[in-house]
C-alpha cells in the first residue's frame, strides 16, 4: 500500500508553498503561487495567473486584510475580514467593485489560491476578536467596518466583457524541482515558441533526471496477490467437470507525473495543455489454467485498482492519477488441459507525453525487457482435441484531469498489455499437433462462437491424472507472448484532444517457445500471427460438459525459459 503520510505530502502542497512571498501583495497584475517542495518525493510546480490590475485582487495580510472567519478546507464559503492598511485595502474595491474579481487567498484561507468574488457585503456581524481589535483601534476609540465577501470557483459566472481577461499557466510535476525556470509572463506570451512546449521540455529533463532509486517512498506500489478471472464448474455424470482460469502478479511499481497548461480563467478555457506520466515497473505474472469443460468462455475484469499521489491547484487544475491491472481472458475449449505460464517483463521508464504532438514528444517510449519465465502445460494426447486460449495482464496508469473547476474534465491512460496467445489441437496418438501460438483476439472469438455450438467429443471417463514423457505425442508445441504500450484518452478535453486520440509507444511479439517430438510434424509448420490489443469483452459462459470424463493428463513441457533464448516475430 502507499503510505498514507506519502500522500498527504504531495497533495499538501497545495496548501504550503515554500516559494510563495506572502509578504508581497498581488496588486499590479500578476501573481504566482508555488506547490510546496520536497526531497522525499512531493509534488513541486507553479501556477502563474496575470491580467488587468483592476481584474486581480488579494485579500492577504499583505495587502491589508485581516481575515476573522474563514475554513482552510472549503472552495465556496463566506468569510469575513477587516481593513487594517487603507491604502492597500482599497484595491478590493476600486473601479469595478469586488464581484466578479480573482482573488488571492491567505494561505489557512480555503484549499484554494486563487478564487471567485461571487458576492460582496457588509454583515451583520460587525464583532472583531480582541487580538485584531487591539491592533485596529483608532484614536477616537472606533473600529473599521467588517467586510464579508463569497468566494468559490465558479468562474464560468464572471463576465468577461466587464472584468476582462485573466491568464493563467501551470507546470508542475510528482518530483521536486517543477517550479525552478519559470517564465515571465512576458515569454510566456513571447514568440519564442509556446509556454507549454518549454515547460514540458524542462518538466521532462526533471522526471527524467530525477534519482528515483535513492527514495524509498518513490516506490509507490508493491503487490503480490492472485485472483480468479472465471471458474465454471458443471456436475457430469458420472463426473463433475471445471473450467478455471488464475493470475497472479507480483508487481514493482514506481510512477511520476507532470503537466503544463496555458489558458485563462477568465473566460475559464484551456489553449494549450500537455501531460507527461512515467512508469517503472517489474512485472511477474502468470496465468494458471485447468480446463476440462467443453465450448466458449471469455472475460474482462479490473483485478486492482488504487490512488497514487497526484497534482492539485484546487479549483484550477487537479490530476488524480490512479494505478490499476486489469485482466482479459477468451477460452475455445474441446480438451482437457493444465497450463502455467509466466508473463514477466522488467519497465524503465515507460514514458508518454499526452497528446502525442511531436513538438512535446521528448524522451516517449523506454526500456522494455522480457524476463526469464517459467512454462508449463499438460494435455490428453489420446484423441482429437481442441482448444484456443489468449490471456492478458494489463498494469496501467489512469490520469483523471479536472480543469477550472469542472470546465474541462477527461481521463488520459498509459497501458502495459501483456499477453500470451496458445492455440492446441491434438489428433491422436499417432499423429497430430499441439500448438501454442499468438492469434488475433477476434478470430480466437469467432471460433469460440463456433465451437460453443457443436456436439463436444466423445471420451472414455477417466479421473484426471499426472503422467510424465511425451511418448504418446507426435507433433510441435509452442508459444507466442506480446507486449503493448498504449496511451489514449477518455474523453473531449476542449479542443485539444478526444477519445478518438491514442498512440502507440511500443509493440513486440516473441516467439517464446518452440519444439518439435515425433516425426509427423515439422517444425516449419507452426504459424505466429500478430495480435492486435485485446477488445472489451464481458464475462460470457458458453460451457457445457463433456460427453464423458477425459483420459488422463500427460506432462508435455515443465521448464524455464530464458530471455536471451526468446525469439522476435
């Protein structure tokens, strides 16, 4: 699990910014604010927003307020404050009045920097506490008016034509270091190339850079656990028969984000936004296998599902990351069998930058090795059997991107598909093949459509059975393995992106495995076809039981096989 203190770090720098000089009022203009750094891993970046003097407001001690009521965790809430400086305080009310102004917030004011005047008022409550009032006394013995205002984030409310426009720009990232070489706002509306464009290239050079190794609250995720994908057991006189189908993973993981935007506030809309997610990761899984049931099953499951630490300018921008493994499954089943096989691959920095404009494009893609992996399979060799299987798991970084308080929401994903495709076909004693091959998702359902339909073959009952040798095979065994990486997006995010925007970072296929017993088949015959990623698939049963028990199970292949023996298709 991630530690708890880990994630209340990164997120509190929303509301502790070591760069933040709360002794200089924002009057003039513009104003910044710095996510909090640290060296054990929190979020480090800077919101800048800048626009007219009269469109940008600040109600800290620095600019003469005194604030008497306000809660540190709230985006919309009514505050009361006072004037202890005339000559800054003023500014709150000058010209255009107080609604419809961006505001800078104390830091305990709100979870927010910045917000929304949405009302302005003098309140009934007019009481001030003793430890202000001591301060704020005049020499005829009176007190200042208590001001109250409204603030929230609702700055879709505002009229532009009134308070005129009010930028803003982000950059920030997971690591620290996010908020060092921050523009002007005079480069960043330059025409020396787009506010973005740079701030990716120096938010990529800090991920990149960043000695993840040295921490260890870098290593966000660590799971070892096992879970069912389908398991259907039927009762068949005079035995009871099972399709059940495992995985298990033991997974490392390590993941960093960054993000730059450029937009205003005022009107709330994005022009320009790019985000970069990072993964490390090693990865040992396997997919466990008994069959005994006849037809067609297939199944999509999310297995694992958690929060890591994220980016949070409340009201703003929000990136909530989150980890996950997913599991898919088809099964075309005529056969009795036990597989084991292994899916384990070591990730260095799987990297994309989102969405895939070239110009942001620095460093994507990353190492992706194949790892030494166990393999296993028993099968009846003594009669005509068939059967079709692929299997994926699916670890991922989901990115949840909230914008100006909801005026741009979307969902951008990095994928690691893993996969491993067999197909087995056996036709006796004396002739026939078994195959193990990667196939392509759809014809693997089509077939399981068929299959599903046709009378299962009939056999002798035999309890199931361990035997060892492969005397009574003739044909060759192998099997097809693939790695995926895929990033995308979920949703329309203004005009930027859609759900129709995805690319892939990398695509392999191996050849994992490859033998040949017997003398009625060539090792020339087996046939690796490409797979393409798996689609969506819900849970479908279309198993029915065999018309009698299976002979026993005879042991084929129990070895490891090694990375450096693994062949590219």
């Amino acid at each position: 699990m991630i530690p708890s203190s880990f994630i209340l770090l990164s997120l509190a720098g929303a509301a502790l910014g070591l760069g933040n000089d709360w002794k200089q009022p924002c009057l003039d203009g513009v104003c910044s604010y710095d996510l909090k750094e640290s060296t054990t891993g929190a979020a480090s970046g800077t919101l800048k927003i800048w626009g007219s003097a009269d469109s940008i407001t600040d109600i800290t001690t620095a600019a003469g307020w005194e604030i008497l009521d306000c809660k540190p965790d709230s985006l919309s809430q009514d505050i009361r404050l006072v004037c202890s400086d005339n000559s800054k305080c003023r500014h709150l009310f000058r010209k255009l009045g107080a609604v419809g102004k961006v505001v800078r917030l104390p830091e305990s004011c709100g979870k927010n920097a910045f917000g929304h005047i949405s009302r302005a008022w003098v309140p009934r409550d007019q009481s001030i506490p003793e430890r202000v009032a001591s301060r704020l006394i005049k020499r005829d013995g009176t007190l200042p008016e208590v001001q109250a205002l409204h603030i929230d984030a609702d700055f879709a409310a505002v009229d532009a034509s009134k308070i005129g426009t009010v930028h803003f720009a982000i950059q920030a990232a997971t690591v620290p270091g996010a908020s060092s070489d921050f523009p002007s706002t005079s480069r960043i509306s330059g025409r020396d190339g787009t506010f973005v464009e740079r701030a990716m290239a120096s938010v990529s050079r800090g991920l990149f850079d960043f000695e993840w190794e040295h921490l260890e609250n870098f290593t966000l995720l660590d799971i070892n656990r096992t879970w069912n994908v389908f398991d259907q057991s039927l009762t068949c006189p005079p035995i009871s028969a099972r399709a059940k189908m495992d995985v298990s993973a033991q997974v490392n993981v390590g993941a960093a984000i960054g993000a730059a935007v450029e937009g205003t506030i005022i009107p709330p809309k994005v022009d320009d936004f790019a985000l970069i997610a990072i993964l490390n990761a090693n990865l040992a899984g396997a997919i466990d296998l008994n069959a005994g049931l006849t037809g067609s099953i297939s199944a999509n499951q999310r297995l694992y599902q958690v929060a890591i630490p994220g980016l949070d300018f409340p009201g703003i921008l929000t990136i909530g990351p989150s980890f996950y493994i997913d599991a898919k499954a088809s099964a075309t089943l005529d056969i009795n069998a036990a597989l084991n096989v292994g899916i384990n691959y070591k990730i260095e920095k799987a990297s994309m930058v989102f969405p895939p404009t070239s110009k942001y494009a620095v460093n994507q893609g990353g190492a992706f090795q194949f790892v030494d992996t166990p393999l296993k399979l028993s099968a009846t060799p003594s009669f005509q059997t068939n059967g079709r299987i692929e299997a994926h798991l699916i670890p991922g970084i989901d990115v949840g991107v909230n914008v100006l308080n909801g005026a741009g929401v979307a969902s951008v994903y990095l994928n690691v598909d893993a996969g491993a495709q067999m197909n087995l076909a056996l036709q006796g004693q004396a002739t026939g093949e078994v195959i193990i091959s990667r196939e392509e998702t759809r014809e693997i359902e089509e077939i399981a459509e068929v299959v599903a339909k046709r009378e299962p073959t009939p056999a002798v009952a035999a309890p199931q059975a361990s035997a060892t040798g492969s005397a009574s095979f003739s044909g060759c065994f192998g099997i097809g393995a693939g790695l995926d990486v895929v990033a995308g997006a979920t949703a329309k995010f203004f005009n930027i992106f859609d759900q129709s925007t995805s690319y892939t970072l990398f695509s392999r296929d191996w050849e994992l495995y490859k033998t040949c017993f017997g003398a009625q088949t060539k090792r020339e015959d087996l046939d690796y076809v490409t797979r393409s990623i798996a689609e969506p698939v819900a849970l479908n049963k279309g198993l029915v039981c065999p018309i009698a028990g299976f002979p026993p199970l005879q042991s084929l292949i129990d070895s490891m096989i090694l990375a450096s023996a693994v062949k590219q298709i």
